[in-house]
C-alpha cells in the first residue's frame, strides 16, 4: 500500500460580521492508498485455453531481468534450493545413475521452482516436500521420458549417418583433395544445428507437461507446444542454454564443490526462462489435483 501526504486545512472565521472565511495549514496527515496490483503477464488466466494464450503469446530471453529475478529467488531460498539439489543428486547415487527415484524427484525439483515463481505467491514461499510431486505423474513422465529418448536417439543416429555419408561420398566416391576438409568439417559442425534443436526442444517438454497436465496437456502435446514456442526466438535460447552449461561447468572445475551453487542458480535461471516462454498457472500444482493424460 502506498501512502501519499496531504495537508489538512480548517476553516477561520476572521470577520464575524460577514463570516468571511479564511483557510489556514494547521496539520499534514498521511492517507494510505491501496497499492495496484502487480499484473504478471506470465500468469495465464484460468477462464482461457491454453493454446490460444500460447500461440499469441511473444517473449524475449532478457538475460538481465531474468538474472535479477532469478538471483533474487536463489538468494532468499538458497538453503532450501541446495538441500532439494542435494537431495535429487543422493536419490541417483543411491539407486544408480539414470534412476527413476533421482528422475522423479527432479521433476518434483521443477514443480517446486514452479509453485515459487507464481504471480500469486509474493514471497517466493517453496516447500520441499514437492520434491515428490513428479510420482503423482508417475504414468505420463514414463511416457515423456521414453519419447525423449526416442527423439533423442534417432537425432544423434540421424547426425551420425550424415557425417559417415558426407565423408564417404567426398573422401572415398570422389577422391577430394585434403583442403575439402576444411569445408566438410564445416557442414559437421552446422549439422549440430538440428541435433541442439531437439535436445533444447524435448527438455522444454518437461516443464510444461508438470504445469499444464490439469488442463489436458499431455505427453505429445507437451513437446509440440515445446518446439513451437522454441521456433520464435531459437538462438537467444540456444545462447542462454549454452551460458548456463558453461556456467555450470565452471562450477564443476571450482573442486566439485562449485556445482553445488551453480547448478540450483542454473536451474533457477532455466526455470525462470521457462516462465516467460510458456507461462504459470494462477493456482499452485498439488498432487490431489492430478490428471492423469497421455
């Protein structure tokens, strides 16, 4: 609420046969006014559907104001972020890497970050205990999960038989010279192209399936509207997405122990993206609101 000062006037009588009146300053008073309300245009309205919102929805990848928001968050949650990280990274170690129970509960990770960055939830308010909200999704992840190996694998198949084929037509059927190797070496880096594409696009997936699952966004429609979305502003994706990699791999050098501060600021920061690319939900994701859709 914002208060705003005025000047309290009285009225003085100051000829009394023809009550003249004078207007003299005898107090200031504050009067608090209420503030107006914050208007998040991440926030998408429970009344509209989705697709529609989406589809006319444009963003920009800010790395300025999502740094602030995300720095702003972390530091007042940094306890908790990093004991939830800990808590993923012991869940694989525990079991094995690639574990469902370390996958679950990375998930539960997201949803948690979620649940903090709501328009509606002013303190940034997070509770650890949504670690284990991905296991209400247990059937559709399974499914999302399976999907991005399969998109993943036949990309990286797919890049692979081009590299093999390109060589194979331009070193061994036509004989080229060796200084063609400088060319074809730069058509196997922009084959990456289309190889990053699908890994950014399929990881977006997962966000919005944890989010929107309740209004009847499933696994497949997930990671269409995941690569729609990425379609608008590829590069200042890819870019941010390359940062934070390096960012963490920074951290990673710093002993080992580095990660543990960059990678949950990373993962704020991708969630933070995140927000502004496919929006939040008014009301927070509990498990008892689950819908189960594939």
């Amino acid at each position: 609420m914002g208060k705003h000062q005025y000047t309290k006037l009285e009225r003085v009588d100051v000829v009394e046969s023809t009550k003249d009146v004078e207007l003299v300053e005898v107090a200031a008073v504050e009067v608090e006014e209420p503030a107006a309300p914050v208007v998040d245009d991440a926030t998408v309205p429970d009344d509209e559907l989705y697709y529609g919102w989406l589809a006319e929805r444009q963003y920009a990848v800010d790395v300025r104001s999502i740094w602030s928001r995300s720095w702003e968050l972390y530091r007042n949650h940094a306890g908790l972020l990093t004991g939830g990280f800990v808590a993923v990274v012991f869940a694989h170690c525990l079991v094995g890497p690639g574990s469902l129970l370390g996958s679950y509960m990375g998930y539960g990770y997201l949803v948690m970050l979620m649940n903090g960055m709501r328009a509606s939830n002013t303190t940034g308010f997070m509770k650890f205990n949504d670690l284990f909200s991905g296991f209400s999704l247990f059937v559709p992840l399974l499914g999302l999960m399976l999907t991005q190996a399969v998109l993943m694998i036949s990309a990286i198949v797919a890049y692979i038989f081009a590299v093999i084929g390109l060589y194979f037509l331009i070193f061994i059927k036509l004989s080229a010279p060796a200084w063609v190797g400088y060319p074809y070496l730069a058509v196997v880096l922009a084959l990456l192209y289309p190889l990053i594409y699908v890994s950014v696009g399929i990881h977006m997936a997962a966000p919005v399936l944890l989010e929107f699952h309740t209004r009847r966004i499933g696994v497949f429609a997930s990671v269409g509207l995941a690569f729609k979305q990425l379609n608008k502003k590829f590069t200042s994706v890819v870019l941010f997405v390359t940062m934070l990699a390096c960012f963490q791999v920074l951290g990673t050098l710093a002993f080992g122990v580095g990660i543990f501060f960059t990678a949950p600021l990373s993962i704020v920061l991708y969630m933070t993206l995140v927000k502004d690319m496919f929006g939040l939900n008014a009301s927070e994701f509990r498990a008892s609101e689950c819908v189960v859709c594939v």
